[in-house]
C-alpha cells in the first residue's frame, strides 16, 4: 500500500500535463486548434507567439497553483491511509 500511494501522488503531480509535443503538432492544424488546445500550447500560442510574456507566465503560475493543489490533496488521502509524502 505504501508503495501505491507514493506512485498515486507522484502521477497527480503530472495529470495536468498532456503531451504537449503531440498536442503541439496536432494544434498545426487550424482546423483542430480549436478542439486541441490545452494550457501548454495555448501558452505558447497566444503567450510567446504574441509577445504576451506576462500573460504566458500568468497561465503558467495558475497551472503550477492548480497542481500544487492537487498534490495536496491526494497526499491528504493518502495520509488518511496511513502513508503519505510528508
């Protein structure tokens, strides 16, 4: 059980990560940017492409906020297990 919890933490660390290589060239496509999108290639879109810094780093931030969320959530499980990170 230890070992399940660990893993189940370290995979919520990376849920909202999606591939962007794939996405990315998937995305090249106008016809399926619309469908496509997620938080990684819109920053680069609408952030780097349009010289948006601030706002590319904003999007980048309410990501890291969102996961660090999550984290500490599924460690509050598995802390009710009895095994958790910290």
């Amino acid at each position: 059980m230890p070992v399940v919890a660990i893993f189940m933490i370290l995979q919520i660390g990376n849920l909202l990560s999606a591939g962007f290589e794939d996405i990315l060239i998937l995305a090249a496509n106008p016809a399926l940017r619309d469908v496509s999108d997620v938080l990684d290639t819109y920053v680069v879109r609408v952030g780097i492409n349009n010289f948006r810094y601030s706002y590319a780093t904003a999007v980048g931030v309410f990501k890291a906020v969102i996961s660090v969320g999550l984290l500490t959530m599924a460690n509050f499980v598995a802390r009710r297990s009895g095994n958790s990170l910290w």
